[in-house]
C-alpha cells in the first residue's frame, strides 16, 4: 500500500512533464507554420514598413500603407474578439516612456541607415541578400549585448525609469479614459476605415491623372 502512495507523485511528475512536452511541442509547431505562412506573406506581398512609407510620402505609392491599416484594422477586432470568447488572454505590456521613446528613435534611426524594418531585412535576407545579412547579425548581436552583454545593466535602468501604471495595470486607452474597451475597439475602427478610404480616393486620384496626363500626350 505505502508502495503505491509513493509511486502516484512520481506518475503525476511523470505525466505532467509529458504533457509540457506535448505542448510544447505544439507550440513549436504551430510557430512554424506561422512563421513559414507570414514569411511566403512578407516575401510575395514585399512587405516593408519602412520601404512602405518611403513608397508613400516620394512615390505616391499606398500599397503597403493600405495593407498595414488593414492589418491594424483586422488585429484591432480580431485580437478583441479572441480575447472576449477566451481563446487568448491580452497582457499589455507596462508604459515605460525612457525606454520606449528611447527604444523606438534608435530603431527609427536603424532603419533609415539599413532602408528596411524587421521585418523586411527578414525577407529580404530570404531572398540572398549579403546586405541584409550583415543588418540580421546586427540586430542579433544588438539585442544580446543589451539583454545579457556589458550593455545589460543600463536596459535594466532605462526599463525601470518612468515606468508607468494606472491602479497596477499596464495603461491602455480602456482602463485611462475608464471606459469599454470595444468602445475604443469601434472608435479606431472607423478611423482605420476613414483612413482606407481617403488612400483609395488618393489611389483613384493619382490614376486618373496618370490617365489623363497619358491623353494629352498622346
């Protein structure tokens, strides 16, 4: 009997860790067909935040403008909706205003220099580009100097400097204007649809010009 008691603790051990194995193999599976399917997306769609508004403000070209608001429109509703039926739990992260101004600048800046975003040096990578290479082993050996290098206790100061919360909750326009959030849901909605309609107007603007520049050429 005392044989038995002891060996349940050891077949809970047992099949806990077999379950944390199965899940994370799912885990990791499900992240490979995630990242093979938004990696075929990126490449075939050439999407690229920082070559997208470049394309917008010199050439007049809102193709991938329009595509980042849809994409901000559709996670917009679709994260809301995930998380309201439970299949995901939002976890915003803190307002740290030193190291997200701080943050977001130098990468402003890192992008201008290498003339693609994350996600376009990815793809742009995938497609043999030696440049691109050498911008990925950049942002490798950046990130790792400043989370585990000499750089690690400076990101541990900055993250901890102007880190602000309201009532111990990471901020979001929900909980500082104290209102539903699908409120905010439906208040950026219609901006991201006024926005995609004055770039269509934009996008029939400029061809109709083209068309009519083409007539009195001719």
């Amino acid at each position: 009997m005392s044989t038995l008691k002891k060996s349940r603790p050891a077949l809970g051990k047992l099949q806990l860790k077999n379950n944390l194995f199965k899940s994370m193999l799912t885990i990791k599976f499900t992240g490979f067909l995630v990242g093979l399917l938004f990696g075929f997306v990126l490449e075939r769609g050439y999407f690229c935040h920082f070559s997208g508004f470049v394309d917008a403000v010199a050439f007049k070209n809102f193709r991938v403008l329009k595509a980042t608001v849809w994409a901000l429109l559709l996670t917009t509703i679709g994260f809301h909706t995930a998380s309201a039926l439970g299949i995901i739990q939002l976890n915003p992260k803190p307002l740290l205003v030193v190291a997200d101004l701080g943050g977001g600048a130098l990468f402003g800046v890192g992008m201008f220099l290498v003339g693609a975003c994350m996600a376009g040096t990815t793809f742009k990578l995938s497609m043999g580009s030696v440049s691109y290479l050498l911008a990925a082993i950049g942002l490798g050996a950046g990130a790792f100097i400043t989370r585990e290098g000499f750089l690690k206790p400076y990101y541990t100061d900055i993250q901890g400097m102007m880190k602000i919360e309201i009532a111990k909750k990471s901020p979001t326009l929900a909980n500082i204007f104290g209102i539903n959030p699908w409120i905010i849901v439906a208040i950026l909605s219609a901006i991201f649809i006024l926005i995609l309609i004055k770039l269509k107007e934009k996008i029939l603007g400029i061809a109709v010009k083209k068309h009519q520049f083409g007539i009195k050429f001719l």
